[in-house]
C-alpha cells in the first residue's frame, strides 16, 4: 500500500469537436446535429465529455522493484481490454523487456495501491505468421484481480467483435492517451507521492506506414512535450458509420515523436487476445 498517491487533474483536452465539425461541413447528407454525439456500445455520449470518459482505459504501467522506499519504476503506458469474459492488461514488449513479467503491473489510484498480473503473453515468430511492429505486442491477464476486485473492471473497455476498428472504415479522428514521463510527479523516496497524469490527444488520420501492422496520426495541437511514456496507451477511433458517428478500439501506441503517433493496429491486438486463449503464458 502506497500512502499519499495523488492523481492529477487531466491535461488540457484537444477538442475532438473542432475535427468533428470540420468533416461535416464537407458531407452533404448528414446534418450537422449528429456531430455533437458519439455512440458507444450502443449509447450516444456527447462529443464535449467523451475524452474524459475514454482516459481511464489508459493505464499506467509500473514495475515492482523490490526496492524499500523506492518500491515502483514508472515505465509507461497501457491499455485495460476486456475481451471474451477476461480482462487483459495490453502494452509493447518493448517496455517490459528488461524486466520480470511478474513484477509488472499497474497503481490503482483510488486505492493507492499496486496490482500485479497473472500471466503474461506475447507474440512469438515461431507461433505467428504475423510480422514487422505486431511482434511488439504483449497481454497480462488482470482477470483473477478483477474477479477480486469490482472496481477495477471499470479500467478495461469492453471490446466485442464489432468494436475493432477495420482498415475499411472512415476515421473521422483518433483519440489517443498516454502517460508522458514528464508529466508525471514522481517524489517516493522524500514525499511518498506519486502524481499520475494521463494525457488526452486528439489526432488525424495520416497515410498508411509501409508496415502494415501500423497505423499512423497527427496530433491536432502541436506536439510540444516530450511523448517518451506513451508507448502501450490506448488509441480509439470515431467512424462515421450508417450516418451516425460510433467509436471504435483503434490500437495501442508504439512509438510517438514530431506531431505523430504510430500505433499497432487493432486486428494485431485482437489477435494477440485470442492467442492467449490459445496459447497460455
């Protein structure tokens, strides 16, 4: 137990709006009403408050590290999924590599409290035909911590089949979250604080990377912070779909850096679900 965690205030929101309403001044059948909304799981949301709603699926991912008075490391992002009745805990393998999968994990905030994961999946060549950034992809199952624990569930979004953003769809903008190391109020070792802050990005779609596992998106506000920490932060997508605009799990950040963001794209993450269904850690 972490005495005195302080969550901060969420940065200054881009205005997701602004990109809504530029793309219907340039549609002649559907009417400028229907922007001010965005359906989730079947439920209009309004535009103006559905960032806000969408950051707590953006996690902070720390390592144990065994240390007194020093007993978590920052080391950067992740994204709560909830797939097929398990919960999963979803970043790049990248971030973790130098450490024992059983000593990541996140702070729970309200708690003030650190949870570690049950087992860990990653995509192996030898298993998987997939190539390029996709390999990057990593699990934790958080599954028997939310069983134990209601109010964590409420930090993995619900992804049902229809909720993976496919390469046909018509992205009107990405909402992408993250927690940049300099953001953060890290003083453990003196104040036995730590101040989590996650960033709300609004973004547009750029062209397609040559690999074909990525995606790519321009921040709509100049990128003037240094993004190191937003690798394994969730990317969400508003589709404009049957004349109604609906949002849908894009993918989980890579890397980031000059105005943009690329991210692994969402039908590697499902498959990376499904693979832990298949092949247990």
């Amino acid at each position: 137990m972490m005495s005195g965690l302080v969550v901060g205030e969420n940065l200054p929101m881009n205005d997701l709006s602004l990109l809504l309403n530029r793309r219907a001044e340039i549609e002649t059948v559907i009417g400028r009403t229907v922007w001010t909304s965005v359906k989730v799981h079947g439920l209009f949301v309004p535009a103006s408050g559905l960032q806000s709603r969408l950051n707590k699926f953006g996690q902070n991912l720390v390592v144990f590290t065994h240390v007194d008075g020093y007993e978590v490391q920052l080391i950067g992002s992740a994204t709560g999924l909830h797939y097929c009745g398990a919960n999963f805990l979803v970043c790049t393998a990248h971030q973790v590599k130098d450490f024992s999968a059983q000593d990541v994990g996140i702070i729970v905030p309200e708690e003030s409290c650190y949870v570690s994961s049950a087992g860990f999946t990653r995509f192996r060549t030898a298993d998987t035909l997939l190539q390029g950034d996709a390999e990057d992809l990593c699990a934790f199952d958080f599954t028997p911590q939310t069983t134990a624990n209601q109010e964590l569930v409420e930090r993995f979004f619900r992804l049902r089949p229809s909720d993976f953003l496919r390469d046909d769809e018509d992205v009107v903008a990405y909402l992408a979250y993250g927690y940049p190391f300099v953001d953060q109020k890290y003083d453990i070792v003196d104040e036995n604080h730590l101040g989590l802050v996650i960033r709300s990005m609004t973004c547009e779609p750029q062209n397609q990377p040559a690999d074909p596992a990525l995606a790519l998106c321009r921040l709509l506000s100049p990128m003037d912070f240094d993004p190191n920490g937003l690798s394994g932060g969730p990317v969400f997508a508003t589709v404009l779909q049957d004349h109604e605009i609906v949002l849908k799990f894009a993918g989980v950040i890579n890397r980031s850096g000059k105005g943009l963001i690329h991210f692994i794209k969402a039908p590697a993450v499902q498959k990376l679900l499904n693979f832990c269904f298949d092949q247990p850690a």
